[in-house]
C-alpha cells in the first residue's frame, strides 16, 4: 500500500504541475486539508468534461477512475456529480483543469 499523503499537499502539488505546463488548474472546492478525497475535473469545454476519482487498486496503489464514464459529458452533468458527492462527503476537494485541447494527462494511472 502506498504512503498516505495529505490532500492539500496533492492538490498543491498538481497545480504547481499543470502552471508548468501552461494549464490552467483551481481549486474548485476545498475538503478537509489531511484526508478529504479528491475529484479531479478535466474541462474540456465543448468536448466535455471528464471527472476522476481516486481509488485503490488490487495492490493498493492509488488509481485515478473516471466516475463520469469513458466518455467525456457536458459540464452540467460533471457539476450535478460533484454536487452529489459533495452532499456525501463534506470533506471532499475539487480540483478543476482546463485543458480544451486534451493534452492533459491525469498523474497517476487511470483504470
């Protein structure tokens, strides 16, 4: 199993990641700073947007799934998902990426 590491460490890091490479990424909803789980959204505006979240695979490494689907569907529908998750768990974080050609790739492997 991999080491825990804090939320608001991760999502510092990831945003000091896509400044790097020019993307646009922020903090759409903060969660609890040690623990709260992450929902990553990829905004890709007319395209759609796909919204990931974290789980464990079978050897405990961390992997990002697409909680939205394969697929990426309009913002509203990414918004109602997030704001049935944020009703579950008011711990939660929200980080959201522009990225309206693609190019950005989710930083851990994807399921």
């Amino acid at each position: 199993m991999e080491p825990r590491l804090r939320s608001k460490l991760w999502i510092d890091a990831e945003i000091r990641r896509c400044t790097v490479t020019g993307t646009i990424a922020v903090v759409a909803r903060r969660g609890d700073p040690d623990a709260g789980q992450v929902l990553l959204k990829v905004n890709r505006f007319a395209r759609g947007c796909i919204v990931y979240a974290i789980a464990h695979g079978q050897d405990g490494r961390r992997v990002w799934l697409p909680a939205t689907g394969k697929e990426p569907v309009p913002e509203p529908d990414a918004d109602a998902y997030i704001a049935r998750q944020a009703g579950r768990d008011p711990d939660l974080w929200v980080l959201e990426i522009e990225d309206p050609h693609g190019r950005h790739a989710v930083p851990e492997s994807v399921a």
